[in-house]
C-alpha cells in the first residue's frame, strides 16, 4: 500500500462529525471568555434593560407638570379660578409665586421655570365690564417640545375648563384673552435648541474616550511599569494626563461653535468669556470622569463599553433629546448626576437667553462637586493600582 493510500484511509477513518465537535469546543471557550469578561457581559445584560426602562418610563414627548411662575397683580377669585384650571389641563404646575416683573423675569432667565403666567391689576373688573383683557402667559422657548405643546393645548383646555363658570352668550367664549410669549426662541427653531446641545454631546463622548482609554494603553503597551518606577505622584499623572486634553477639547468646542454661528446662525447673546470658563469646567469634569472609568478596566475595550454605557443615560436623560421636566422625579434625580445635564442647560442659557454667572450658579456648583468627585476616586484608584 503506498502513503497516498494510507492517508487517504486515514481521512477516511476521521469521525463523521469532527467539524462539530470542533466547532462546539470553540464555542465553549468563547462563553468561558465572555464569562470571566465581566465589563462585556454586564454590557450585554444592562444595555438593552437600559434602554427598554429609560425609553419606556423616563421619555415623554409631550411632558406634563411643568413648572410655572405666577405673577398676580391682583388676588381675586377670578384669578384663582384661571390657575386653577391652567393646573386642570395638566400641563402646568404652578412652583412659585413672585410679586415683581424683576423675579418674574428671572426665574424664566435662569431656568428655574418654563412658563409665567401674569394676572395683570384690575383683570377681574376688565372682565365683568366686558373689556376683555389679556392674560399674559410667557415661555422658555429654548425646549420648543415642552412649550409648544402646552401653549398650543392652552386656549382650548382652559376654556373647556372654564365654560361652566365664566362664559359669555351662546356658544361660550372666552371673557379674556390669553397672549402667549414664547421667549428667546419665538420662531421655534429647533436648531436653536440642538446645537448649543451638541456641543456638550460631542464633548461628553469624545473626552470620555479619551481618557478612559489613556492608563488602559499604557498597561496594554507595557509601559505602565516605567511610569510606575517614576518618582511621580497620583494627582501628578493625573493632571499630565488630563490637561493636554483639556487643550483639545476646547479646541473642538471653539470649532462646533463657530460652525454653530456660520452655518447654522446660532446666537451668542451671552458673555463669550464666561461661556469658555464654564466649557472649560464641563471638559474636565468628563475628563475627570473618563480617568475613573480607566482606572477601574482591564483593557481598552472594558473602557469604551463602559464610556458608552456611561453616555447613554447622558443623551436620554440630560434635556439634550427629551423635555428633562417631564421626565419622572427618578429619571430627573439621575439626571441631575449627569454632567451634560448642567451644561445642556448652561450653553443654552448663555447663547439664546444671555444668562449671567448669577443665574447658572446652581449648575456651576454642581459641575464643580461631579468634578472633584471623579477626581478623589480617580485618585484613590489610581493609588490602588501602585499599591
């Protein structure tokens, strides 16, 4: 018999089902890997429970209960009357009560509210004679989703409302008329509302990445342990990794900004300077945050599945995409953890309302506490991994 023959024979002694068994051993090993990858099946388990709770409960295109100031020049029943029934249509929730246009003015100005209604001196006794007087009712047009769908549902609900109680000859009409202001963006551009929310959106991914992949490279490439010999400290190697993106992240603001303005006419009615100082603070704060991501993973991609799980609930519950007040209580409280939240409402409050430092120091605040946080774990983790 010749060697052709004897392997011929031996393949033909092969088992009948060798590939399978083959292929079935490859599967299992790769089950044993994803196992013991615990980022990456984390990633495969929460991302769609993820994505399934906060489409399913925390997103509301057509939000309800938002919040609203009154100014009553006058107390009358007439006046409670009308509040009561703008409450009835669900849309609006009355949270403060102010005495002057000033603090009227600037609860819309800092975001504090949406909507301010104003009952002007001497509306009930305009009404009883006929006169038909105007009710003011002003918007934050800056979310044109939250204020067009209540100012467009508002006419007809609150004269529904009011049919029993306050209607003129047959069929009923309204004794009063509503004028509605919808401020620093009347035309409804959604634009307006968009790129001002890009900016923080692409920051937010783009310097989460980076860092978080940043202490991961260094151990994939072996050179973790120079850096480790080094006399340098936690912090130290923190800032030196941190500040050159800094740098780069200003630089990619600086530029969706002007093709903001250029392309898309976006104003800067607000102070450039504090704009920049505050973009500033928002950069670190991710950066801060991409550095702890990278401090907890193994690998570079254990780091961008935890930036990508991390900027998820960013864009669904920051206001960027959806209303943020008609979210429910739980969604806005994880919400108010996120540091795109604060800057979605900081850039925009800048560029189309002209806000000052003095109405964004809530959000300044908390941009500034996220930080130093992200910050102090970073560290501790950091000095884990010398330990």
């Amino acid at each position: 018999m010749s060697a052709t023959d004897t392997i011929r024979n031996g393949e033909a002694r092969q088992p009948a089902f060798g590939f399978w068994r083959r292929s079935y051993a490859m599967l299992v090993k790769e089950f044993i890997q994803l196992r013991r990858d615990r980022v990456s099946f984390a990633m495969i388990i929460m991302l769609p429970v993820m994505q399934l709770t906060l489409f399913g409960y925390a997103i509301n295109t057509t939000p309800r209960n938002l919040p609203t100031a009154v100014l009553m020049q006058e107390d009358s029943d007439l006046g409670r009357s009308i509040l009561k029934a703008m409450e009835n249509t669900a849309y609006f929730r009355f949270t403060r009560e102010v005495h002057t246009v000033a603090e009227f003015d600037e609860l819309l100005l800092s975001g504090k509210v949406l909507f301010g209604v104003e009952i002007p001196r001497g509306f009930e006794r305009a009404v009883r004679r006929g006169d038909k007087p105007a009710l003011l009712v002003a918007a934050d047009a800056t979310d044109p989703v939250a204020a067009g769908s209540a100012l467009g549902a508002l006419g007809p609900l609150v004269q529904s409302a009011l049919d029993h109680d306050l209607h003129i000859g047959d069929p009923p009409e309204m004794p009063f008329e509503i004028r509605t202001h919808a401020r620093y963006n009347p035309a409804a551009d959604s634009r307006l509302n968009i790129v001002p929310g890009l900016v923080g959106t692409i920051l937010t991914m783009t310097m989460l990445i980076f860092t978080a992949l940043s202490v991961t490279r260094e151990i994939e490439r072996g050179t973790m342990e120079s850096l480790l010999s080094m006399p340098i400290k936690p912090v130290e190697v923190m800032f030196g990794k941190i500040i050159p993106y800094v740098i780069v992240g200003f630089i990619q603001a600086a530029l969706i900004i002007g093709i903001g303005i250029l392309l898309f006419g976006v104003p800067i009615l607000g102070s450039l300077l504090l704009l920049a100082a505050l973009t500033t603070l928002f950069i670190t704060t991710n950066l801060s945050i991409g550095y702890t991501f990278s401090t907890i993973v193994q690998n570079q991609l254990q780091a961008m599945q935890l930036s990508m799980m991390f900027f998820l609930p960013s864009i669904l519950l920051s206001g960027f995409m959806f209303p943020f007040a008609g979210m429910p209580v739980w969604a806005q409280y994880i919400g108010e953890g996120l540091p795109l939240t604060h800057f979605v409402r900081i850039v925009r409050a800048i560029m189309l309302k002209g806000a000052e430092m003095q109405n964004l120091q809530y959000d300044t605040i908390a941009l500034a506490a996220l930080m130093l946080l992200a910050m102090t774990i970073a560290v501790t983790r950091f000095r884990r991994t010398l330990d």
